[in-house]
C-alpha cells in the first residue's frame, strides 16, 4: 500500500518567512544588490512553492494528461524552482550571452540533483521535512565548499537557514506535484545517520555542472 507522507507546510511557511524577515533587516543595513537579489530568489520561490502546494491536484492532473510521469515529473518541477530562483541573478549580469549560456546552466547544474532526490524520495521514502532541511544542507555545503560563496568559518553555519529556504524550499516544489505512483508506503528501517548519509548523495550530480562552470567561464568569460 502507497500513500504520502504528511508534509508540514507550516512549518516550511514559518521558517522561509523567518529567513525572508532577517534578511530584510540585513538588507536594510548593507543596501547590497545581492542581498536584494537574494532575498527576491526566496520571494520567488516561497510564491512558487505556495502554489505548487494550493493547486497540486489540478497541477498534477494536467502532467499526467501529457504524459509527464515519474522521474520526469519531478526533474522538470524542480527545473521550474530552479529557473524562479536563478532568474533574479541572472539579473544582475549585464552580458547579452549570460541568459542563454545560464539557462543551459541551470539545467546541467540541477537535473540531476533532482534525478536523484526523487530515486530518495521514491526508494528510501524520505518525508516533506528530510527532503527541505537535508536538501537544504546539499545547498550549505554547494554554496560553501564547492561555489565558495558562503564564506568558511565556524559562524558560517548560520547561513544555513537560507540554505534550506533556497535549495531546501525549490526540492519541495516536486516533492509537493510528485507522482502518485512515487509515493512509498515503507521502506527497511534506515537509522538517521544512515539517512543523513544518503542524502548526500546528490552532491555527486554536481560534478557535471562543475565541468560546465569551467567550460562557461574558459569560453565565455563569465563567472
């Protein structure tokens, strides 16, 4: 027997609109374009995740009346949070080939992320709350040991929270419209740390888009 692991959805709203409140208050002191930039990225998504949430039956029902099914239905959602939060930092790049080259980005950047998000999801079962705050700690240590754009240090850890809202709440939005079929009903036992280990896992998806940062930066000259 299948059936969806409760999702609390509350809790997601309290901790993005806690995020999206302490950074307002930080833009409000630093007036930096990325900040705003950044604050808009979780805005968007927030708004994105909402609806994802409110009109997931009729969502849903629309992908499977083309066909879009299974892994495919999540990858694609999930390319759609993705291209929401990049959209606002694609902004800020003022060469005319940055969309176009970040576009393909984007792509090879996340879709394997969320290719292996939904083998976790559908094999491993994991919940609505392990998929945010561990997808969301994915977005820690992209952000911090692989882009460097966390800086390192022991306080760094306090950046997390918007970590999981960016990463955390774009890898929600497929959970939410995922196949029905994808929903598992049990799994063997798996402890919490085996869990946690498991979730690591999607970092390997990174690696292409590694190659594709290095090929961007060598051949078009944007960073």
């Amino acid at each position: 027997m299948r059936r969806r692991s409760k999702i609390p959805m509350r809790l997601f709203a309290a901790w993005l609109t806690a995020t999206l409140v302490l950074q307002l208050l930080g833009y409000a002191n630093t007036r930096a374009s990325r900040d705003l930039f950044t604050i808009l990225a979780e805005a968007g998504v927030a708004a994105l995740l909402l609806v994802a949430w409110r009109f997931r039956a009729p969502i849903s029902s629309a992908m499977r009346r083309v066909r879009i099914v299974g892994p495919a239905r999540f990858v694609i959602a999930g390319l759609v949070a993705a291209y929401v939060s990049e959209a606002f930092f694609y902004l800020s790049i003022a060469s005319p080939i940055a969309w176009p080259v970040f576009m393909l980005r984007t792509l090879v950047w996340y879709a394997g992320w969320y290719a292996a998000w939904w083998w976790l999801c559908r094999y491993r079962g994991f919940s609505g709350a392990q998929v945010f705050f561990m997808g969301g700690f994915n977005g820690f240590i992209v952000e911090g040991l692989i882009l460097h754009t966390v800086p390192l240090s022991p306080l760094s850890i306090f950046l997390y929270p918007l970590a999981a809202s960016l990463y955390g709440a774009t890898l929600l939005v497929p959970y939410v419209l995922r196949d029905e079929g994808d929903a598992v009903a049990s799994t063997r036992p798996v402890s919490g740390v085996a869990r946690f280990g498991l979730s690591l896992l999607p970092l390997l998806a990174f690696v292409p888009g590694l190659v594709w940062l290095a090929l961007v930066q060598i051949v078009f000259g944007i960073k």
